[in-house]
C-alpha cells in the first residue's frame, strides 16, 4: 500500500470544491437511488398518466436525467469554485496516453471471466442458503423492452454512465475519503458504495471487485480516463452479450 499512499497524496489536494462535490455527489445518489425509487413504489399504482407513456420515454427518464444532473452539479462547482487546480485537473481528466487502450484491454480480458466466476459462485452460495435472488433490474427491462430503448439504455451504459460514474466515484468521493482515512479503507468504502448503487444483490460482489480494480488503476495512472475507458468497455461487452440473448432468445433471459 506504500506505492498507492504516495500516488494518491498527489491526487488529493487541498481544493474547497471537493468537499462540496461530495456532498452534492451524496445527496444526488441517496435521492436518485433511495428516495425516488421509495417514492414511485408508494404513488406510481395511483399514476395511470406514467402507464401511458411511451416504453422509450419511461426507459430514457430512467436512464438519463439523473446521471446528466449529478454530472451538472458537480461540472458547476468545479466552475464555480475559484482558485486552485484547473477543470480537468480538479476531476482528473488529465494525463492521456494511447497506452491506456492496450492497458485497458489487458485488464478486461482476464478480468470480465473473473467477475463472471465471482457472480456464479455467489449466486450458488445464495441459493444453497435459499435465498433466490432476482435478475438485475436492467437485464429484466431489456428483457421486455424494443430495440429503441435498448438503444438508450447501451447510451447510457456504455457511454454516459462510465463517464459520471467514475467521477463521481473513482475521484470525488474516494479522494474526499481518504483525507480521513487509510487508501485502503477508502478504497473499501467506495467500491462499497458502487456495488451498492446498482442494487442488484446477484452481482453485488463482481461490482464490489469491479470498482476496486477501478480505484486502484485511477491512482496509479493519476488519470480518470484509463478507468472510464475500462468501465465503458466492460459495459459495452456485457451490453453485447444482453444483446445477443436477447435477439436470440436465449433460455437464459427468460
């Protein structure tokens, strides 16, 4: 861990704009995925007006807005706040090397069967328990969805979700945690939360991992973009497989 504490200290800084981007970054993620969800299971039965709408506005209100308002919020605040660091550097969008193509590659190729054998296993363990747990939400609508809204949903996944996600997580709430903590603590503590904001129990520990590997290659790269580009990738894959099952009418999906 000696190597991943000098990287970091590089990372950390002292700008006033983490600090607010955490919070505003917390709050968006308890609203988006707590509060909102909590709230259309209470009142969505008594809104027949959202039962008329269009499959690919439901999809797309519930892709899009709030990954593009938490990536909002936080770009005004880097603006806004003076002083320091510029943009880029402030969300560490800094530091690209066509290296991290062939980088990102080698990492994926051994990792995406890994994560695969982690979600087999636990979803075995979980049902010798007798727990049987659900189909992520996501495999479920693509399921059941066109190929308008798969569309969206490859948009949001393979393109706007790596992007915001890897702000929010890899940089912002992981650099705010480790001015208060080990680097592996906080390493644990955000993978944590990226796990949990999927909500999907049957990948919860493939995600865990996945944003570990993540965290690990944003420090020593000191760059987001290795890891954006690692989180689209492996999006983009697990998206084509979904696809393939789904125009194939695999067993498997359903």
């Amino acid at each position: 861990m000696d190597t991943l504490s000098e990287n970091i200290e590089k990372e950390v800084g002292s700008d006033h704009w983490l600090a607010a981007s955490f919070m505003i970054s917390l709050l968006f993620l308890i609203i988006c995925f707590v509060l909102i969800p909590a709230a259309l299971g209470f009142i969505l039965p008594d809104l027949s007006v959202l039962a008329k709408m269009p499959e690919e506005v439901k999809v797309f209100i519930s892709v899009i807005p709030h990954q593009l308002i938490m990536l909002g919020s936080v770009l005004m605040i880097a603006f806004v706040i003076k002083g320091g660091p510029s943009v880029a550097e402030r969300l560490k969008l800094v530091n690209w090397k066509f290296f991290y193509i062939p980088l990102v590659i080698g990492i994926e190729l051994p990792l995406l069967p890994a994560l695969a054998a982690v979600i087999i296993i636990f979803n075995f363990l979980l049902s010798s328990y007798g727990i049987s747990g659900e189909a992520p939400l996501l495999q479920t609508i693509i399921k059941q969805s066109s190929m308008t809204s798969f569309i969206i949903i490859a948009f949001g996944a393979v393109v706007i979700a790596p992007i915001v996600e890897e702000i929010i997580f890899r940089r912002i709430i992981f650099s705010f945690l480790n001015r208060y903590m080990s680097v592996g603590s906080a390493i644990f503590i955000t993978a944590v939360f990226f796990a949990g904001v999927h909500q999907t129990l049957t990948h919860l520990p493939a995600l865990f991992l996945l944003g570990v590997v993540l965290q690990i290659l944003f420090i020593y790269c000191r760059s987001l973009y290795p890891c954006i580009l690692l989180h689209s990738l492996h999006n983009f894959i697990s998206m084509a497989v979904l696809f393939i099952i789904k125009t194939c009418d695999l067993p498997i999906m359903r």
